[in-house]
C-alpha cells in the first residue's frame, strides 16, 4: 500500500499558488487554491513590529527555540489560533487571510482524522543574517495516528525573523526537495539554508 508523504506540522505550499494538503495514509484530504497573489517578506514586515509575542527569551536562539516549542505544542493540543499566528505572513496571506486560513486548517485536520502525538524538535541550525532577516532550520520528529495505526516520520520548519529575533514565524518544508520552490514566493530566503534529506515515513499498522 501506498502512502503520501508526510505533511509536518504545517501546510504542504506549492510556489504557483497557497496549495494546501492535509496529510492522510491514502490521499490528499483537502487542496485550497488561492487566487490572489502572495506577499513577500518584505511586504509583510512591517506587519510583524504589532504582532503580539507569545513567547520570548534574552536571544534570538532562544527565542526560537521557545516559540518554536509552542508551535509544535499548539497543534498537539489542536490550537489552531497559535498555530497560525506563528505561520509565516507570507504564507498566512497566501491562504487569503488568517479566518480564512485558520477555517482551512480547521476543516483539513478534522476531516483527515488524524492526531499528531508527539512533534520533537531538533537543535536549530545556525542562525544566518541576511541583514534584514535571520534564518534557521528546525528538524521535526514526528509521530501521527491514523484510524489504522501510527506514522512516523521527519520533516523540518525554515524559521524567518524580520525583528532580529524577537519573533519567528515557520513555513514547513513539506514535500519540497530543495529552497528553490520557497525561494519563488519568498526571494529573500537565503541560499546558505540547508535542508536535511527527506525521509520516508513508516508505517505501524494496528
């Protein structure tokens, strides 16, 4: 039997549009084609100096460790609301604005019948400043369960600061092989970003 790959924690974004799947263990549960174009980082950055911080620490690694933790925790808990507060801007106007995406997210996990039991987040990379940015790239661990048992799997979340550290957002590195198809809708990401190999996800049937 076949199954798709995993998703991560976020959103699966296609560069030619906010293209949304929400993972299950034999199809796509929902696809959301946005029509109106994406933002870039830079059009949204001043929408980040009011953004209300969840959570903050004395440096910007620390910073994104913690928020990074209350991402991964608020989907657990299936709080949707911080989970898109801590999506990307880009992404979240993408998706035609946050109702609309939080509706969107909403919809998606209940109908994929799908509980994420543990997100396990590694090390961060080493933080890049691109002088109006700092960058990273956070490895998930993840485990799901489905009505026919667990998955398991690896992904990883590129994490953007436009206030030098104070808040992170994170886009989810879904099924994309390299930066080059997060760079079309986010051209200041820089280069020097890694991306870990893929992994493909197992399988524990019950």
């Amino acid at each position: 039997m076949k199954y798709i790959k995993p998703v991560g924690i976020l959103l699966l974004l296609i560069v030619a549009g906010a293209v949304v799947y929400i993972f299950k263990h034999t199809s796509p549960i929902i696809e959301i084609v946005n029509p109106e174009p994406i933002a870039t980082s830079t059009e949204v950055a001043t929408t980040t100096a009011t953004t209300t911080v969840l959570g903050t620490e004395s440096t910007p690694e620390a910073n994104l460790k913690l928020q990074a933790s209350i991402l991964a925790k608020a989907f657990i808990k299936k709080d949707y609301e911080t989970v898109i507060k801590y999506t990307h801007p880009t992404i979240v106007t993408g998706l035609g604005g946050k109702e609309k995406a939080l509706e969107n997210l909403k919809k998606g996990m209940a109908s994929a019948d799908m509980t994420f039991t543990v997100i396990d987040l590694e090390k961060p990379s080493a933080i890049i400043n691109t002088g109006t940015e700092l960058q990273s790239v956070i490895v998930e661990n993840l485990e799901m369960k489905i009505p026919t048992g667990t998955l398991k799997g690896k992904s990883a979340l590129i994490a953007i600061s436009m206030d030098k550290g104070k808040n992170w957002f994170f886009i989810d590195r879904s099924g994309a092989e390299d930066l080059k198809a997060f760079q079309t809708m986010l051209p200041t990401l820089s280069s020097k970003l890694v991306l870990p190999a893929k992994v493909e996800p197992t399988f524990v049937q019950n």
